[in-house]
C-alpha cells in the first residue's frame, strides 16, 4: 500500500510544529477487526469469541441500519457477498442497485428487511478464494445486532471493549434511518456513555462525528484513509486532515484518529520504509492514534516480508507490528489479533 505524494509530504511535516500534549497510555490496545476475521467470517459471533480468545482488548463491529431502526454488525449494508441471501427465494425481488457514496451498488441492502428478516439469513466468508479455511464455517451463524456484539465482549471473563463504525451515515440519514440517534441511545442503554467506558466509536465521515459528539460522552475517532476525503465533504481530502491545523480541528470533536496504516508506516510495495511523522503530531494535538488494518496474508504485505509464493500464506507480518509499535500508536487493528498480542508482547 503507497501513499500519494502529496499525503506523504503531509505526514512527514515535522513533529517540533506543536508541543506534545498527549500522555500515551502504557500499552497500545489491540483491536479484533471485525472478530478475528482471518479465521472466522467477519462479524460473526465465532470471529468476535475468537479474537476474545486470543487476548484481543476490543472487538469492532461495523453498524449497519435495518428497515425497523435496528443496528446490526456488517462492513457493508450490501449483504449479497456475506450472507446466504441469494439462496433466499422469498427475498428475490429486493435486489436492487443503489448509489452508495457515489458508488452504483447490486445487490440487497440491510434497509430493505427486517431485523427478523435478516435474522433468518446466515453468514459466510467475504473473501473465500484468499480465506477458503473461513468458509468452512459458511452458513453457520445469524447476523449480530450492536447488543449481541457487546453481550459476547461482556461474557469475556475479563475486560473486553467494543470500538463500533458507522458506516454511511449520510446514505442512512437519506433513507430516514439517521446512525447517531440510534447508537447514542444504544450507548445510553448499555452503559457506554461516558469516556472511561470501554468503547471509541469511529466513521470516516466528519458530519456524523460531530452530530453524535453532541450526544454522547464516549470517545470519538476520525478515520481517515491514504487517499480521497470524508464522503459528506466531497471538498475536504484526507491529506488536509493530516497537517497541522487539520488535526487541531479533529481534536475539537473527535479523541483520536484511525490512520490508514500507511500514513505511519509506509511501504513502496517492496519493503517497508520509515515511519512518518503522524504519531508525534496526532500526539500533540492530542489524539490517540490507531491505524488499520494488519493482515498477515502476502497478498497484504511488501514483497520482502512475503514467504513463498502463496498470497494466502502468511509472510513476516510480525515486522509490521514492530514497525507500528516502535512509531508509537497507541493501537492497533488486525484480521489476526493473536499475531499483534503476540508481538506486542514480544
């Protein structure tokens, strides 16, 4: 994964351009994304049990709408690619085609059923031809609602937090089923209100950060990706976000950020290069900083960290974990969150 230029000339500013204000916490969180997603199909009950196995300290549900206001754990609200949907005889005439951030989209929309509907489908692998061990597990579990999610983080025996996303926040405020009223309520009801609970809510878009700054007392990160900008602010592009004055207007709504993981430890395809600057200036502004997302397959890593020829195998991820940890981040998100346990500890 490379950076643009003109994202990386924004990153590398140096870190002496504010005093530091930020007092790290003394181990960086790991974070299951989505579960533990490179062994379980994503948001399953079985991925997040898993990653809570494997020593993960939050679990991320991505939060998708229903048609009845529900909030249920999806990447996408397009589930034609992670449930069984398409068998579903009865549910043939909602395929349809959507402009999602300005993207045409086929398939079949969590807006469109029923928390009940969608209960009767079951989940399956994302990516079956680079994860095939996952998709023996196809077809055995429901979709999870946002309560189901915190419920399996709170049966953890030990402390265990849940880092939800709204996912297109804009796109469901435009079919009437606004994100932020619904999950400030649901962290209202569940306990989660305040900023020691165990809990960082995140989006890409600046508006629903704001909106829901308003109405809650959780932590708040602003992810922000290597290229483009906020879908809500077509003018607004990532990089800006990324210098100084830009990260002083995140620190005004937001406690964090969720950089690309390149925008702090890049790499030209080859090998992994220095580590930028990000860390110290989020720092100073005073933001958390935790980058996404760590795989361990080659087909994610620079050709010298790969082994073998397989782009299923697992190269020498393990150097991308030290490579983030040495920056300073103060978590992280992987598909593998025992590997990151595993070299944080190391």
């Amino acid at each position: 994964m490379t950076l643009t230029r003109r994202a990386l000339a924004a990153v590398t500013l140096s870190a002496a351009m504010a005093p530091t204000a930020f007092a790290a916490q003394t181990k960086p969180i790991v974070i299951g994304h989505r579960g533990c997603s490179g062994e379980r199909p994503e948001h399953t009950p079985m991925a997040y049990r898993r990653a809570i196995e494997q020593g993960a300290d939050y679990i991320e549900p991505d939060l998708v709408a229903t048609k009845d206001g529900h909030l249920v754990a999806r990447h996408e609200n397009e589930i034609g690619g992670t449930t069984d949907v398409a068998g579903h005889a009865e549910f043939a005439g909602r395929k349809t085609t959507k402009v999602i951030d300005g993207e045409s989209i086929e398939g079949w929309f969590t807006e469109d059923f029923t928390l009940a509907e969608l209960k009767t489908l079951r989940c399956r692998e994302r990516l079956p031809q680079l994860r095939p061990e996952n998709a023996k597990f196809d077809g055995q579990e429901a979709i999870c609602t946002f309560e189901e999610v915190v419920a399996i983080a709170r049966a953890a025996g030990r402390p265990v937090g849940v880092y939800p996303e709204m996912k297109h926040p804009t796109h469901f405020a435009k079919v009437g089923l606004p994100l932020e009223d619904r999950l400030a309520g649901k962290l209202k009801a569940l306990d989660l209100n305040s900023k020691s609970a165990l809990v960082f809510v995140q989006c890409f878009e600046v508006g629903a950060l704001k909106t829901i700054r308003q109405k809650t007392k959780a932590r708040l990160i602003q992810l922000i990706d290597a290229e483009g900008g906020p879908a809500d602010l077509p003018d607004l592009k990532y990089w800006e976000m990324l210098i100084p004055d830009g990260l002083k207007g995140i620190a005004a709504y937001a406690d964090g950020i969720g950089p690309n993981r390149s925008l702090v430890v890049p790499d030209d395809g080859e090998a992994l290069m220095d580590p930028t600057t990000l860390v110290a200036r989020a720092h100073a502004a005073g933001l958390a900083v935790h980058p996404w997302t760590v795989r361990a397959e080659n087909y994610f890593l620079p050709r010298t960290l790969r082994r073998g020829d397989d782009l299923r195998a697992h190269g020498d991820v393990a150097a991308v974990y030290r490579a983030l940890f040495d920056a300073g981040v103060d978590g992280l998100f992987s598909d593998f969150p025992g590997l990151a346990v595993a070299a944080r500890g190391a």
